[in-house]
C-alpha cells in the first residue's frame, strides 16, 4: 500500500563546503567541485527548481585528530578534511537564487556574538530575508581548539557559552533598532532618529558589550535560528532557541529526542509546534530494491575501517581502534567533551562492540540507514519514518558523489505526487517557508522577542 501523510514536510538539502567525491571517480576527476564558485550557485539553483525550503551548509574549522594532533588518514583519505568557508558563498548563493532558504552554520565558539549579528543582518539583506544561522558549540571541536590555540572547553560549559552568546546576538537583533528608526528623508538630511536607536548593554558570563549594531534591520530582522546537537544541554539550547532542529538517529532514539525536544518547548511557554524537527535523510534508489541494495554494498564496500575510525574520531575525538573490537566501547568514554552524542547513542545495556560501529560508520556515518530501493519503496520507508516520529521533515543527504540529483529527479516529484510537499513555497522569507505566509519576525513567544522595545510592531 502507498503512504501518505497529511504533512507538508520541510525539505532541507545537506552540504558542508567540503570536496565531493568525483575526485576520486575514474572518468569524474575534472568536473566542478567544491573550489568553484559556478558548482555551488548551480546547486543552489537546482534546489530552488526543485522546490525545497532551503540549502543548508554545515562547517567547521576542526579536522580530525587523536593525541592533539591531525589523522595521517585524514589528510591522505580526504575524510572531513579539506574545506571551503560556507559563510563566503551567501552573498553569492543569494544573488543566484530568489526564493531558496540560505542555511549556514558558525560556531558560538569561534565568532563573537557583534561578528554574527552584523554577518547574518547584511546576509539578509542581500538575501531579502531568506538567511538562517544554524547554532553550533562546535564540531571536532579538538581539532579547532588545537588550531585556535585554546583549550578544549568542556562540554557543558560550551553550551552556557553558547546561550549568552544567542542572549547577546538576540539583544543586538531585536533590541538596537526600532522599527521606525530608520528615516532616510533627503528634504531633512536625517538617516535615523536617535532616540529609537539603542545602546545594548550587556553583562553575561561570557560575553560582555556596550555599544549598537550599525546596521539597521533587515527583512526577518533576525535570521531564522537552527540547532545540531541532540545531547541533553543540546535539546535544552534547541527548545530554548531554535526554530528548526536536525536531528540524526535510529527510530526510537529520533522519536524520544523530538518528544523531548516539544515538551521543553512546551514547557518554556513557546508550544510544542515552535520548533521544526527535521531529520537526516539519505535516499539510494534503483530501478529495483535489488539493485539499490547492491550499489549500496558496493559503495561501502571501498570504505575502510581506518577512514570510518578517522570519521568516528572527528565527531568525537574518541580513537575506535584502541578498543578491543569485539567489545563494547568503554562506558568512561561517555565523558568526552567532544560530539557527545555520537558517543552516548552507542552506550547502554544493549551496546553495540566496537566492530558493529565501525561497520555502522562505514555504511551510515552519522546519518542513519538509508532509504533504500525503488522509488516507490524509498519514499515509503521516509514517511514512515516520519510518523514513528513525528518528525516535520528532511534534511536530505547527497548522493554519494556529492550531488542531489536523484533526489531531485526521483524522489522530489513522488514526494510532490503524494502530497507530502509544499506546492510552492509561502512567503518571501525563510521564516514563512517553514511557518507559514506572514511569519516573517520571531513569534511574541520566543525569548528573543523580549528585548523589542515596548510599543515596537512585532
């Protein structure tokens, strides 16, 4: 029987600035790749086409590392290794697209909150509204300490950074600027009025400021916010924040952190639909299950246990290959301060041995099984997947040569044949894309919208 669902499910394409694979494909070796700027707006061109929310590019300045030093495999196996700034290619990916969401992401670890508030402003500008800040403490966080020259901050304590960071940025956001302030009148030679321009004062913990962002308020006024990061200080920062949240796991696991994720939301007073919960997606179709099934074993079959240990190690800074391989991974590993999560989902009474990991980071990375087989049989699988979980959507995966091309020449339409996507996108903003026509500012419900001047239109 052929699923359905009632749900218009948000669509989000994943890419991490990084060398896609043709690299290394016989035949493949000299087409566009992640150094040139015409690949990146005509993937972004080819996601507008196809009707997706928005294009999502995750970064990171870590690489991986074991003993404070980088993974000979890494740099040899090119595994989350060589890289391009994603912030760089907006302005660009804006001015190539006019409806298609612009998602990146910058650590709060690295970039101050003035920095991101002035970068994200100006990108939604350029954009006229369609620019979100995925929210992370890091990723391989060992390797960006290392190349910062800081030490490893802990794992909680990172996140405590990062809620006074989104508490500054916020504050810069919403509460510089009136949304009348702005006055540009040629006949009086006034640009803005100064009593509706405000010094933003603030004291935290971490971050200290006493001064105005420049520029003046943009279309979303602030970008529309996303979270990674599913360990419980994570889902805490998420169901404070976030306005959409990724999210990779099995079934159960997915199903328990979206259930946890609403309630906290709940809880805080912003609702239990505040907050898009959009999970990992990775589609490998044929023209038969066997076939996909078969083109699957093959690609992971090239996939070393060494570069899978150098993938592990890069989310969690743990070295798989100093276990013995047919136990489970030691419990004192849970106390990392890197990528926990991608730790604690292999503990417990039912832990799988070292081995199953590796064998599970060779086949899935931290993505999850893929939906696999026809077309048909694929997309079924999906939107069960979304209602075990109540998931609201996809962050889809490549192909694996770097590309999204089945997806949009396959999966794309059957999901559009049964419902299951938006006809066209809402609104003119990232917001509404995934909110609804009119949504174009933070809800009165979210913490941000506090530090609005009384008497400013929300």
């Amino acid at each position: 029987m052929t699923r359905i669902t009632t749900k218009k499910l948000a669509i989000g394409m994943f890419q991490n600035g990084r060398a896609r694979q043709t690299w290394a494909m016989p035949g493949r070796e000299g087409e566009p790749n992640y150094t040139d700027l015409e690949y990146w707006t005509e993937l972004a061109r080819r996601c507008e086409a196809a009707g997706a929310d928005f294009l999502f590019l995750a970064d990171s300045y870590g690489y991986p590392t074991l003993n404070d030093t980088v993974i000979p495999t890494a740099i040899e196996r090119n595994v989350q290794f060589s890289t391009v700034d994603s912030q760089m290619l907006m302005s660009a990916l804006a001015a190539a697209t006019k409806t298609l969401g612009l998602v990146t992401t910058v650590s709060t670890m690295v970039e101050k909150p003035p920095m991101v508030a002035r970068q994200y402003r100006s990108l939604d500008h350029f954009s006229k509204g369609r620019i979100g800040w995925n929210i992370v403490t890091g990723s391989a966080q060992a390797g960006s300490a290392l190349l910062f020259g800081e030490p490893l901050m802990p794992h909680d304590d990172r996140y405590a950074l990062a809620d006074d960071h989104v508490q500054l940025s916020l504050k810069l956001w919403e509460g510089c600027w009136d949304d009348d302030a702005l006055i540009r009148d040629s006949a009086t030679g006034i640009w803005a009025d100064p009593a509706k321009v405000h010094e933003i004062i603030h004291d935290g913990p971490f971050f200290s400021s006493r001064g105005v962002l420049v520029t003046p308020p943009s279309p979303q006024v602030t970008p529309t916010l996303f979270q990674a990061g599913a360990s419980s200080a994570g889902r805490e920062l998420a169901a404070t924040y976030a306005e959409a949240v990724f999210l990779a796991a099995e079934s159960k696991a997915l199903a328990e952190q979206i259930a946890d994720i609403r309630l906290r939301a709940e809880a805080k007073g912003r609702g239990r639909d505040a907050i898009k919960c959009l999970i990992a997606g990775t589609f490998r179709i044929a023209e038969s299950e066997e076939e996909a099934r078969a083109a699957h074993e093959a690609q992971v079959a090239g996939i070393s246990l060494e570069y899978a240990a150098a993938t592990y190690a890069y989310f969690t800074g743990v070295d798989l290959l100093s276990f013995d391989l047919d136990q489970p991974m030691p419990a004192s590993t849970a106390k990392t301060d890197n990528g926990r999560t991608n730790v604690e989902r292999f503990l417990g009474p039912d832990a799988p041995t070292v081995r199953e990991i590796l064998e599970e980071f060779r086949a899935n990375g931290v993505m999850g099984k893929p939906f696999l087989g026809t077309v048909e049989q694929a997309v079924d699988q999906a939107l069960a997947l979304i209602e075990e979980t109540d998931a609201d959507g996809f962050l889809v995966q490549p192909d694996p040569d770097g590309s999204h091309d089945m997806f949009f020449e396959k999966v794309m339409p059957e999901l559009r044949r049964r419902g299951a996507v938006k006809d066209e996108l809402p609104g003119a903003t990232l917001r509404e894309h995934l909110f609804g026509e009119g949504c174009v500012r933070l809800p009165e419900s979210h913490p941000g919208a506090a530090f609005r001047r009384t008497g400013v239109l929300a």
